[in-house]
C-alpha cells in the first residue's frame, strides 16, 4: 500500500519507485460505472473548451508530460526576458506532509526501486490548455485534479479521483486523459467534468506512464507484474509483462495492443510511429496506425523515456548514460557515458540536449556527436528543464527559477521564490507558471 505524503518534498526532488499488484482481466466500462466527487469552487461560466469535431482531430501537442507529441519538453511561446512581477498566485491548495513518500510529484520517465542514492530527479508537471492549468495533487486522503485560471489564478475545478497514484493530466481538445496505477484509463469531458469513458485493466500498473493523442488515437501502456519462485524457495522474484494499447478517443474502443516484456515509458509520437522504451532494456518503433513493430534497440540497462528530434532518438539509461539511435534503422549513432550521470528526463532542443545531473548542475550536449557543450552549475539538484525561444529554463531546490542561454550556457537571469518549488516552470508568452512545496501556485510576468 503507498503512502501518500512527502517526505522529499523539502527540496522539491525524489526518487522513482515502483509498485505492484497481483490481479487480472480487462475491459471497457461505460462512464456510468464508476463515480467521482465533485469539490469544486465554481464561479461562473467556465471558458468554452475545444469542440471535439471529430476524432482524427484530436491531438495533445502541447498538453501533455514532455510538453509535446515527441517529448522534447520545448514549449511553442515567446517565454519571458525577466520576471518581475507576480500577476497572480492562488491560495493554498494542498499541504505538503513532512513523512512518508510522495509519489504524485514523479517525472514518469522511469522505473526504478528505490536506492540509498537518488538517481532520477521529478517534479510535478503541470499541463496547459484551453486558457487553464491542470494538475494532480494528493488532497484529503486522495488524489485530485485541479484546474486553475491560467488569466486570473481562480479555482475553475478540483475533482476528486477515485483510487491513486494517477499519471499527470493529458488534454486534446475537450477532453483530458488520465491513467491510474490500478490499470485503470480514464476521458473526462471538460465542457461538464463527466467521465466519457473508462478502460478498466485490472492487474496493470498504468501509473506513470502519461498518455499521447495523436489524431485521434491515444496511446498508453501498462505492465502486469507477476511473481515467480527463484531457485528452491519463492523469494518474491518479479517480472513484468507489459502492453501498448491504441485506443479510440472518443470512445476508449481498442485499435491494437502491442505485448512488451518490461514497462513502458511514456509514448513518444512522430510521423506516424510511436516510440517508447522499457525497463528490458529495449526501444521500440512501431508503426502508429496498425501497432506492429519497426525496430528495437538494446541498451545496456533500463531505459527511460525517448525525446525524438532530427530522426534520432535520444534517452538516457538507468546508469545515466545518454544514448542518439537513428530513426530510421534502430541502430546507435553514440553512446556517452557522462561523469555526472543523466538523472532527469531531456530536452532536446535547437540540436542539442539538456538535462539535470545526479550530482546538482546543468549540462548541455552536442545532439550530432554526444560531446559536452557546457555546464551550468547549481548548488541543489535541479528536476528536467524546459525549453522556449532560445532560452532553458529550471526549478531548483535552493529556491530558484533560472534561464540558461541554451547556445552558450550563460545565465539570463535568476529568480529567487518564496519557497522551493516543486513543479516544472511552464512557459508562456510573457508568463511563467510553477507551483511550491507550500501548495500555491504563481504567474510571473515581466511588467
């Protein structure tokens, strides 16, 4: 059972872990079957979100973990030359406890059983769209959606969910998605918050692994855990057997599934094929429309999730070393193995790729050779940066938010917070938004 508190949430970092369960089956269940408390603070008429239409329209580019369809974690927006300025900050939302472990605030990039040793640093994730900001927080015994006015800072909704631990929010057009550590997915319509449908796979971890919607089609993927006896006596010896599903979303009607022996990560979608990885070792290609496979790669250990740019594919492994695989054929182009190891999930930006280290700083690589560019040093670990016009931007656990010039590596600016923040900053034109570990939430503005 997991404990739903925040132990590491002083500094704003943790580590991945994972969880199982032993159950079976699977199948589709009518929005009816399954109920969810409203807590919302209403005010008005809420902002009319995008018509579904049809379902080769929808698409979650940039409004999703990784902030779009290839998870490169560049944000289309001018971004911001310097704050100086709070436009808004809410109240308190949530608490952060001081015991026990918070698994909401995880990157779901990888995982991994907990270590003496951190080696994989996450942040909450916060997704934008339809002039809102959604994200999921532990409140009350359960854990809760939140959407708040990306305008005014006003409480638009929090729903309570059934069950825990659920990957972060995924939105196209009117409707968000949802995955639970259960094996449960759900769509929610945010023109009324009503469930349209719901996958109930029973048996399947599905937390962490944060959907994809690429025309019409979402993708997801889940792992069955089963234990075996090792050698003469039954020592809990664990494997997973894991899928990826394709499904309608509109309907939640299943396309094709696509059966892994390892978990996946998170999906990574371009030019009609998906990419994703596994902790066997492997990266797959497989084609988006009928679900069957391209290549697949083998890495020296437990991969994490891939970010697709340039017809490469780069991601970083459970040792932190950082791998470029061509697109077109599954084969590396390098490997490198870093001193201080990868331990975010990657940005991959203006044919390079950024990322945080194991042992504090910020590192920039050559995406063509897998040499280093620059180091940005930091006194406290930083989670995954972002990208947007030029410049990187990070949250770091000594109460700052900075801006990198992503071609030299020299500081932009610096902003001191009020509390150590616990999300990823998430960029807009003239705004930045990110929560802290106190439960608010900021705009900051330039004027």
């Amino acid at each position: 059972m997991i404990t739903k508190c925040q132990a590491c949430i002083a500094v704003g970092f943790t580590m991945a872990a994972l969880f199982s369960y032993q159950m079976s089956g699977d199948r589709l269940r009518p929005a009816a079957s399954r109920s969810f408390t409203d807590n919302a603070h209403e005010s008005g008429n809420r902002q009319s979100a995008v018509t579904d239409r049809s379902g080769g329209l929808l698409n979650s580019d940039g409004a999703m973990f990784g902030v779009n369809l290839r998870r490169t974690r560049v944000y289309d927006a001018q971004g911001l030359q310097e704050p100086k300025s709070v436009l808004w900050k809410t109240s308190k939302l949530f608490t952060i406890y001081p015991t026990g472990a918070d698994f909401s605030i995880l990157d779901p990039g990888f995982r991994i059983p907990s270590r003496p040793v951190p080696i994989y640093y996450g942040a909450r994730s916060i997704i934008t769209a339809n002039k809102e900001a959604y994200f999921i927080e532990w409140v009350n015994g359960s854990d809760s959606l939140f959407a708040i006015d990306l305008q005014t800072g006003e409480t638009k909704k929090i729903l309570k969910l059934v069950g825990g631990n659920f990957s972060g929010p995924t939105v196209a057009g009117a409707l968000l998605f949802v995955g639970e550590r259960r094996g449960s997915y759900y769509a929610f319509d945010l023109r009324d918050w009503k469930m349209k449908w719901e996958i109930d796979k029973k048996g399947y971890d599905s937390y962490g692994s944060s959907p994809a919607v690429a025309d019409g089609v979402v993708y997801f993927g889940g792992a069955k855990i089963i234990y075996e006896p090792s050698g003469p006596y039954f020592d809990n010896s664990r494997k997973a057997k894991g899928s990826v599903h394709a499904v309608d979303a509109l309907t939640g009607t299943q396309k094709w599934v696509f059966s892994i022996n390892g978990y996946p990560t998170p999906i990574a979608v371009a030019d009609e094929v998906i990419y994703f990885g596994d902790d066997d070792r492997h990266l797959f290609a497989v084609n988006a429309n009928d679900g069957k496979e391209i290549w697949k790669f083998k890495a020296s250990e437990e991969i994490g999730t891939p970010a697709i740019m340039d017809w490469r594919a780069f991601f970083s492994d459970r040792n932190g070393n950082l791998y470029a695989v061509d697109l077109k054929n599954g084969q590396a182009i390098w490997k490198a193995a870093k001193k201080n190891k990868v331990a975010t999930a990657l940005v991959a930006y203006n044919k390079s790729v950024y990322y945080g280290g194991r042992e504090n700083s910020l590192y920039a690589v050559d995406a063509i050779t897998g040499e280093e560019k620059w180091v940005y040093r930091t006194t406290k670990p930083c989670p995954a940066p972002v990208a947007a016009n030029g410049a990187i931007y990070v949250a770091c656990g000594d109460n700052t938010l900075l801006a990198i010039d992503a071609e030299s590596g020299r500081e932009r600016w610096r902003y001191q917070t009020p509390h150590p923040p616990i999300s990823h900053p998430v960029i807009g034109n003239g705004v930045i938004y990110y929560l802290d570990e106190e439960g608010i939430m900021y705009a900051l503005g330039s004027s």
